[in-house]
C-alpha cells in the first residue's frame, strides 16, 4: 500500500504508545483515523494530539472507547467507523497490547487469559470482524492492508514472558497467513515485530482487570518503576511509525524495524534448525553454556536489557511471587 491520501485508517491502541505515534504518522499522510482503546481519558488526549502533529481537522479524527476482547463492542467499532468516514478501514492496525513479566513456570490461568487475550483474542476479533467488510468494499478496487503490531518476542523464547511470547508468535504466523489469503484480494498484510519501545507498556500491571488478579508473577512497585526505566531507552514511537510505513510502502510481510533485520531474523531461525538435530541442540547447549561464563566474568550486557540485567536482580524482575515454593528462582537468568 503506497497511497494513503482521503483513506480511513483504524488502529487499535491507538491512544498512547506505538500506536499513538502510528496515529500521528497516518494522519500527516492525510488519511482520516479512528483509534480505539479501552481508557476515555487517553482517548480524549489523543485526539488533540494527533491533530497538533498532522494538522488534521477534528472531523478526520475519531476516538471510540471499546474493549477489543468483547466482540459485540469490537462490532460496534466497526459500524461507527463505517458511520462516521463512510466506510470500512483501508488501512487496519491492531496495535493494543499488554505483558508482564515472570517465570514460565510459575504463569496462571490468570496470567494467560489476561495477556493472551488481548494480545491474541483480541486480534482475532479484529480479522474476524474487519477482513470480511474490507473485502467487500475494497477488494480490486484499491489499495488497502491489514497490520498487527506483534513484538520481537514472538521470535524467542520467553521464559519469563510465556503468554506474550506465544501470543506474538501466534500473530506473526496469523498475518502471514492472511498475506497469502488476501493477496489474491489485492489485499496486503504485515507484522511489525520490534524489541523495546518507549511507551507506557510498563504501566500495563496498574491497568489488570480484578478478574485477571490473581497472577504467578512479582509485579511489585519496584518491578513496574525498572520497567519504566527500561522502557525509556527504547526507540521512540514517531520513528518507529516512520520505519513501519515504510515496510507496509515496501509490502514487506513481517516488518522489523532495525538495520540488520535480517542478520537477526536469520539467528532465530538458525536456533529453531539447531533444535532439529542432536548436533543441532549440542551446539545450542554451548552457546548457552559460553553465555553464561561470560556474564560471569563481566562481560558487557547487550544495551537493550542492560537496566534489567543490572538492576532486575535487586527487585525481583522477572521471578515469581513470593508465596509459589515449586520455582528455582537460582536457575533463572535474564536476558535468555
């Protein structure tokens, strides 16, 4: 998708974070843009936002308060945006998110039901309830994408991040599919998948339904203050919207946004092919093993979990609540 000029764009999340800087950007390239998000006063700031950034007129911008994981509301969305712009989206963003942070092991209903059901739920909803309208009203008529803002995690293993590592991967291999389904629509699909972002995503635990309270993991004050910290070394939304333009622009499938994407890609990849084989998981084994003695010795932390590394340890990042006895907290180590 190249032109973006009087289309309607609808990005979920779309009041703070990634997907206010998405927001930001599309508007400026002159679309028209409804966000969505489940908090009204972050809603009511963002429109006032987007239109200091882009210039847009009020009436280009809409703000509709909905709890993606409920499909009568998501449907509802979807028939006031028709309502309003007169159609459905062209351009689609499934941006919201949430996560915590804890041992696989020690992950509740709780904590799968909550992250994978906004994370994932949540954008099946979206494709659910969007694919078939685009379809209709665009399909070899003109240009239109659909998107998900999915996460480097999707790519890794998370063992402290479980849900949400299962949940992106689940959302790359669902967008990938929808690229190949589409395509003969004329229908692109993508994936953005980037590492750490300077958003308010740190806040997430303050913001956990009572219904999901009751989680395996230490989410402490002091653990949501670290994950402040570390977010703040994350790139900024406004670039990262830039760069994500520029993979759907480019109809790239799955979007990460770095100079050496595909170096790093690559080295997933080749850990995925190492678990096939004994020679495989041998070599994968010594790579763990040699990681290990060299943070032992001092070596540099990567800079992106260089805070968690540092200070992680002294507040409990990552371990589990206090009062759960079947967890090693000893074998556990950032940065995996």
């Amino acid at each position: 998708m190249k032109d973006f000029a009087g289309k309607i764009a609808f990005i979920t999340g779309g009041a703070s974070g990634a997907g206010l800087g998405q927001a930001k950007v599309f508007s400026k390239a002159g679309m028209k843009v409804a966000i969505a998000d489940i908090r009204q006063d972050a809603l009511d700031g963002a429109v006032g936002e987007i239109a200091a950034y882009s210039g847009a007129k009020g009436s280009d911008i809409l703000a509709i308060k909905v709890d993606l994981t409920n499909r009568e509301e998501y449907a509802a969305a979807a028939d006031k945006i028709e309502e309003v712009f007169g159609g459905p989206p062209h351009l689609f963003i499934q941006t919201a998110g949430v996560n915590s942070f804890g041992p696989a092991e020690a992950s509740t209903f709780d904590d799968y039901d909550w992250v994978m059901g906004v994370c994932l739920s949540a954008v099946v909803n979206g494709l659910v309830i969007f694919v078939p309208r685009i379809i209709k009203a665009y399909a070899g008529k003109t240009e239109c994408h659909i998107a998900a803002t999915s996460s480097w995690g999707g790519w890794i293993a998370g063992p402290t991040t479980a849900p949400y590592s299962a949940a992106k991967a689940a959302v790359n291999n669902l967008m990938e599919s929808y690229y190949v389904a589409l395509k003969p629509y004329g229908i692109g699909a993508s994936a953005l998948c980037p590492m750490n972002i300077n958003t308010n995503i740190w806040e997430t635990e303050r913001h956990r339904p009572e219904r999901f309270k009751n989680s395996g993991y230490n989410t402490t004050e002091d653990v949501i203050d670290l994950l402040k910290e570390h977010v703040s070394g994350g790139i900024d939304p406004l670039e990262l919207a830039e760069r994500f333009k520029r993979g759907i622009e480019a109809g790239q499938v799955f979007i990460v946004p770095y100079p050496n994407a595909y170096e790093i890609v690559s080295r997933e990849q080749e850990r995925v092919r190492n678990y096939t084989s004994p020679d495989g998981m041998a070599k994968e084994e010594a790579a763990e093993q040699f990681m290990i003695k060299m943070r032992e010795a001092g070596a540099p932390v990567p800079e992106g979990i260089a805070v968690l590394e540092k200070k992680g340890p002294k507040v409990g990042f990552g371990k589990a609540r206090t009062d759960i006895d079947w967890v090693d907290a000893s074998r556990k180590f950032i940065g995996k």
